[in-house]
C-alpha cells in the first residue's frame, strides 16, 4: 500500500515558495553586508576628520565632507568646483583615495560576500554571479545615497589686502566647493565592488569557484593569499609606528588623523620604496598633507621632486631602515605562499608565482597612492594669486621602474621563501 502525503507537510526544496524564500534571504544578507560595509567606511572617516579638526567646519559641513571621503574610499568621484564673481576665477581638483577608509569597507563587505559561501567546494557561475549582483544593486544604492550627502559650499575668508579689494570693491569674494558626480562614482564604485570581490575570490581558500576556474587555484590563491597579508602586515606595522609616534611626540590628533585616513597610503608608499621605487611628487602653498615631516622635506620645493631612498636619506639617514625591512616583509610573504601551495611545485614555480603577484600588486599601490590636488584664484585671467589663496600636492610614480624593481624581487623572494617552506609539510606530501 503506497504512503499517502501529510497534509499540511511544508513546501519541497525545488518548490516556488522555497525558491522565493531563498531569493529574499540572498537579498537580506546582501543588505546586510553592504550596510556594514558602509558603517566600517563611515566611522574611520568620520573619526579621522574629527581628529584632523574637521568638527569645526563651519555651516554644518562636518556629514558633507565625511560623506565625500566615503564617496572618494569606494572609488567615487567629487569635484571641486569655485566662484570668485565677475571678473575672478578659480580653478580646483583632487584625485586622492583615502585608503583607510577604503581597506575597512574592503574587509568588512568581503567577509560578507564570503560569508554564504563558506564550506562549499564549487560552486556555480550562475550562483555567484547572483549573489554579486544582489550586492552590486545594494551598494550602487548606497553610493547614490552617500553621493547626494556629499555636497557642501565654501566661502574663503580674505585676510591680505589683495583679497580685501577682491572681495570688496569687486564683489569677487571666493567661494569653493564640492560636490559629488553620481553617475562617475557609481560606475567607478562598481568597478571597485567588482575588483574586491574578484580578489575575495582568489584569496579565499574556503570561497568556491566554477568548475572551470578550479584548475587554477593552486597557482593563483596562494600567491593572491601571500599578497593580501604583506599589503595588511605593512598596515600592521604602520599602525604600530603611529601609536608610539603618537604616544612619544605629540601631535596625536594628526597622527591619529594619518591612521584612521591615510595609513595605507604611507606604508605602501614606504613599502614601495624600500624595494628602490622612484616617485615623482610637490607640496606648495597651505594646501598640504599630514605626512612625516621628513617627506615633506623632500617634496615641499617649487619644482617637481624626486622621491626615492636616497633622497629621503639625505634629510634622515634612518630611512635606509626601509630596505631591510621591505626585504623581510616580502620574504615573509614568499614563505607563506610556498606553504599554502602544493608540495610537488617547484622553486622556480614559486618565484614566477611571487614575481606576477607582487607586479600586480605595486601596480595597484601605484594606481591607489598618487595624488593630485589643486585650487588657484586668477584675477582678469593673470594666473594664480599668491599668499594663501593657491596651492598644489602632487605624487605620482615612475612606474615602469617600480615594476621591473618588484619582477626582480618577486623572482629573488619566491626563490628563497620556496627553499624556507621546504622542511615544513605541506599539503600534497605523502608519508
């Protein structure tokens, strides 16, 4: 005799109501990743500010400008735009990723995007291209919501007497502001969505993969693995520095203010450098950046400075500390990736292995760090006004040397990590 179905048993695993069930706990979990990942950005923005001073903007500008630093950390875009009336003008911009806030929203919306995932082996080009959607939709959200915040208008009070004529017999009182361009940030803010969580990907040992990508994990994660942590180690040791700086110097509000903004962008520069990197770069007129006071030794002259070990080292001899240190932290890296691959893959492997990634990732500390920013107040069009009306902060790379200087010390680290990591057991040995 057949069993007979209960009556009032719940729906099958394939059934619509359970399909539909599934589909609105993805779209949970997705909000829910994206709204810490938008709580982690804002904090240390909001913190850093605080700390640089920036609580004491006048017109309640304090949100607007935490809500740009946001925008700009996910790869937005504001611009700057000013007014000086009839017969002035202003010119203004600023390219700069505030790469403190960036790495806190990274780690917290990775571990969101992995979080479904874990204990799965494969999975499905379809499944993952569905949950990465949910979160692209959320947080291109997010970034509207924070773009329409980030908008705020300036008037710049004139002390010399140039800029007393200016602004009183001309009516040309200076006025800059900023504002944020919604469309360019939410394609750049998916860009950057899209590349984190490709890298999630590749990093996480526990995150499944299509069928067809499974034959590339053991050469691609380890390395992706290693570079995450010397990129995090250097952080590390920054955030170590700036706490007994902080703690032995004063100044701890602006220092402070470099850890919760800025400390990726010193350390990997610095990282950058202990490997023999060159970096071009310019600091005039008020406009400058929290920095260490021997960087700014360098940079601040009226032409574009060379910065590099030994231009540093003219100014502070101690700075030649980072080429041993940059040589250990890489190595470190090296030994980590040859212990997280198979057994059966060789030196030479290893150090084509290190040498790729670490390319790959000076490229991105190249692309992340340079800076540019601008403003300038031109009367009848005869060029910036002096005093404190104008100034300029530049850094950019020489970057095919940064990335031939780190294919050679990929080689020579993955080389010797490999002979490191040989007596430890790794997966693939047999008894």
């Amino acid at each position: 005799m057949s069993e007979q179905p209960r009556s009032g048993s719940g729906p099958g695993p394939g059934t619509p109501t359970s399909r539909a069930s599934h589909a609105a706990h993805g779209w949970l979990q997705a909000l829910l990743a994206v709204l810490a990942a938008v709580v982690a950005m804002a904090v240390p923005a909001a913190l850093g500010l605080w700390a640089a001073g920036a609580a004491e903007l006048p017109e309640g500008a304090f949100l607007d400008v935490a809500a740009a630093v946001v925008v700009l950390a996910a790869g937005g875009s504001v611009d700057i735009a000013g007014d000086a009336g009839a017969i002035a003008e202003t010119s203004a911009d600023l390219s700069v990723l505030p790469l403190s806030v960036s790495l806190a929203g990274a780690l917290v919306i990775a571990a969101g995007f992995l979080r479904p995932l874990r204990h799965r082996a494969v999975a499905g080009g379809r499944e993952l291209a569905g949950w990465a959607l949910r979160i692209a939709v959320l947080w291109a959200l997010a970034l509207i919501g924070l773009s329409a915040l980030a908008s705020h208008t300036f008037t710049i009070p004139i002390e010399d007497p140039t800029g007393a004529i200016i602004g009183d017999l001309l009516d040309a009182t200076p006025r800059l502001g900023f504002r944020a361009d919604i469309p360019l940030t939410v394609v750049f803010g998916l860009l950057w969505l899209a590349a984190l969580l490709v890298l999630t990907l590749l990093v996480s040992r526990r995150a499944p993969l299509p069928p067809g990508l499974v034959r590339f994990q053991e050469s691609v994660r380890p390395a992706a693995f290693a570079m995450v942590v010397l990129l995090l180690a250097c952080v590390a040791v920054g955030v170590v520095i700036g706490l007994v700086v902080a703690a032995t110097r004063g100044n701890a509000g602006d220092v402070f203010a470099v850890i919760l903004l800025g400390l990726p962008n010193l350390v990997w520069l610095a990282f950058t450098l202990g490997l023999g990197a060159t970096w071009e770069g310019k600091v005039e007129g008020p406009f400058g950046l929290p920095m260490p006071q021997v960087l700014e030794a360098v940079l601040r002259t009226p032409d574009v400075s060379t910065l590099n070990i030994r231009s540093l080292a003219d100014q502070d001899a101690n700075v030649w500390w980072l080429v041993p240190a940059a040589a250990v932290l890489l190595l470190g890296a090296a030994f980590v990736m040859a212990v997280r691959s198979p057994a059966r893959m060789r030196a030479w492997q290893h150090a084509l292995h290190l040498a790729v990634a670490l390319v790959l990732t000076v490229l991105m500390i190249c692309l992340t760090v340079r800076l540019s920013a601008h403003y300038g107040l031109s009367l009848l069009g005869l060029g910036d006004l002096g005093g404190n009306l104008s100034g300029e902060v530049l850094l950019r790379p020489q970057l095919w040397t940064a990335l031939g200087l780190a294919a050679l010390w990929g080689l020579v680290a993955g080389f010797l990590g490999s002979l490191l990591a040989s007596p430890v057991r790794r997966r693939g040995e047999v008894e």
